[in-house]
C-alpha cells in the first residue's frame, strides 16, 4: 500500500488536503520507534520527579519522522502515532496490536471515508523480563526471534473484531458501511454489508482477489497496480 501510494509511477493528481491518502506501517516506524524508546529510556535514567510528570514528558515529545517511515509527516500525524504507541497496550513491540490501537483511533479521531488495516504475523510473545519498556534487557535474559503464525491468527480474529466493533460505535459508520475481510490464502472473503442497505437486483457474480484488490484501488483513487483484476461493479458504482 505504501509503495502504491508513494510511487511517482501512479501519476496520480495530487488530492486536496481534506482527500489526502496517508498510511502507517509498524515496520517502516521502526527507525521512529527505536528513537522514542531511546528518549524515553534517556529520560529515566536521569530522573524523573513521578509518573505523572514522565507521562506529561511523553505527551509533549515532537521527534522528527525519519525519511521513509511515513507516506505524510505533519505535525497532527506525528502526534498521532506518538499517541497511539504510547497510548496502546502492546502497540511499541506487538505489530498487530499497533494496526488494531491505531484503527480504532483512527476511526475515532479522523472519521476516514476508507480504512485498510493489514495484519501479519507477530513473533512468539517473550518471558517478561526480556522485554521491559524502555530498558535494556540483560543478555542471560534475551529469547530469539521466532514466529508464531497459530497465535496471530487467533489474535487477529479477535482484533479485527476489535476494529468492527470500534466502527459501528460510531454514528458516522453505524448502518452505512461495508466491511470486506480477507485472509491471505483463503480463496473467500467475509463481507458485511450495511443492515439497511437493499440486496441486488442481481445475484453478484464470483470475484477473485484480484478484483478486490482493483475494487479498493478505485476507492483509493489510484490505478491498480499491475496484474490485478477488475473492479467489481455493485461495490463501485
């Protein structure tokens, strides 16, 4: 998604400010998340007065996205993803609890027309203490890096449903959108309609991925990148 929005080889017209498409991606926040957590840890070790002065030092950090890390880097988004990783339980070192924390902010916050969230896997969860925020973990105490593709699938189930839950508690999404699931692999997707909204008048034609991939580049307002199917008319228009 990043890659689609940000290639000049889109030549797409550059939208008005209230249109504008932007995107996190934890992997690219990488850069940033390592230096929030050396600027916090820095701050700990020399002294804080409580927790609600630290929390308060926190909240008012202004550090700079480095290059690549964000498709925009104004000001409101920087706070917004300081926010969101301050703010969210597990959002600095779980992948798929930032994309469903900053989901439902962005929900919350923005209003989006358009909101794509793409889970992956996460790495199997560590002891405690060799993961402690903003220190560092004593060697005896490290684990490796391992996968766990099980444990994010029963994770995601429930964070997307986190995400939907989120949406239909707000009025500006309850009874008028349309959710579309997919898993990678699974030649189905799950599609939940608004409650009011009529059925067809025609019986929808099978669609492969490829045209739900083309059916959201339309909504995003970019070409279809390469290889991708057709837009499925009854959700385009």
């Amino acid at each position: 998604m990043h890659a689609l929005c940000e290639g000049e080889e889109t030549a797409r017209v550059t939208p008005s400010r209230d249109e504008a498409l932007t995107g996190l991606s934890y992997e690219r926040l990488r850069p940033y998340r390592d230096e929030l957590t050396r600027t916090l840890n820095a701050k700990i070790q020399s002294g804080v007065e409580s927790p609600q002065a630290f929390a308060a030092y926190a909240r008012s950090l202004k550090l700079p996205a480095p290059p690549g890390t964000m498709l925009r880097s104004d000001d409101i988004l920087l706070a917004f993803v300081r926010d969101v990783l301050l703010s969210g339980n597990g959002t600095m070192i779980v992948n798929n609890t930032f994309v469903e924390w900053a989901a439902a902010q962005a929900l919350r916050r923005a209003e989006p027309r358009l909101l794509v969230t793409r889970f992956g896997v996460r790495d199997k969860l560590k002891p405690f203490s060799s993961m402690v925020m903003f220190s560092q973990a004593r060697p005896t105490d490290h684990q490796p890096v391992v996968p766990d593709p099980a444990g994010s699938f029963i994770d995601v189930e429930q964070l997307s449903y986190y995400v939907w839950v989120n949406a239909e508690k707000n009025p500006a999404y309850r009874g008028k959108t349309l959710y579309l699931f997919l898993a990678e692999g699974i030649d189905e997707m799950l599609a939940i309609g608004p409650a009011t909204s009529a059925a067809p008048p025609t019986a929808i034609a099978p669609a492969r991925l490829e045209d739900v991939c083309a059916t959201m580049a339309t909504w995003l307002g970019v070409p279809a990148p390469h290889g991708s199917g057709q837009p499925i008319r009854a959700l385009v228009g």
